[in-house]
C-alpha cells in the first residue's frame, strides 16, 4: 500500500483529541493505493486535514481526511484514518462505515501533517 504516515507527535496529538473508543488502536495512516508494490511511486506530499469522525458504534471508528481540498479518494472511497478496532473488526471495513453511514462533520478542521510512505 501507499499514502502517507502520519508523523509520531501528530499521531500522540490526535490520541489526546480524540481517545480512541475501541482497544485495538491504529491511528497511523492514510491510505491512497492498495496493492501497490516497491515499484509504486510514492505520493507527493498533501495539505492535510482532520475534517469528520464516524462511528458505527459497535466496533469501529476513524477520521475523515481532507487533502488539498477533497476526501475523495481514488476509486469512489473517502480518506481517511482508521482510528479505532473492536475485536473481529477490520481496519478495511472503514471504508464500508464511511460509505455506508456517512461521516459527521467537525466543528472546525485540524491541520495535520502526513509523510509519503509505503506499510
């Protein structure tokens, strides 16, 4: 996969705005490519911003991504972090939460910074 990491003191930062609601944390990435291998280029660097939260409230929770200007991501799905698993639960199915029950909105954006990487 490529996308971007995002930086240990912005990951610490987030925990702190946002303690996460299940026990598996993951709080790391963002994800652009699935299946992308060592020959993939790896994206350019983004105006990044924490723009929503969703919950199923069962076992799953992440944030929705701004970058530069839009949380489309490739392929019809929303960027976003996986923030939060219950057991059972895969960071993959983020992407059904989001397409499914919506995300809510932020009262106001957090500006984060994320790194090109390949995980």
């Amino acid at each position: 996969m490529t996308g971007w990491k995002l930086l240990p003191d912005e990951r610490e930062a987030l925990l702190q705005h946002f303690p996460s609601k299940y026990e598996n944390v993951i709080a790391d990435h963002v994800t652009l490519r699935v299946g992308a291998t060592s020959n993939t280029p790896l994206p350019r660097s983004q105006n990044a911003q924490i723009v929503g939260r969703a919950d199923d409230g069962n076992s799953l929770e992440c944030l929705a991504v701004e970058l530069d200007g839009t949380t489309d991501r490739p392929g019809g799905s929303t960027y976003h972090i996986t923030w939060s698993l219950g057991p059972g639960c895969t960071a993959r199915e983020s992407n059904d939460v989001l397409r499914d029950k919506g995300w809510e909105p932020l009262e106001a954006p957090i500006p984060v910074e994320l790194e090109p990487a390949r995980f």
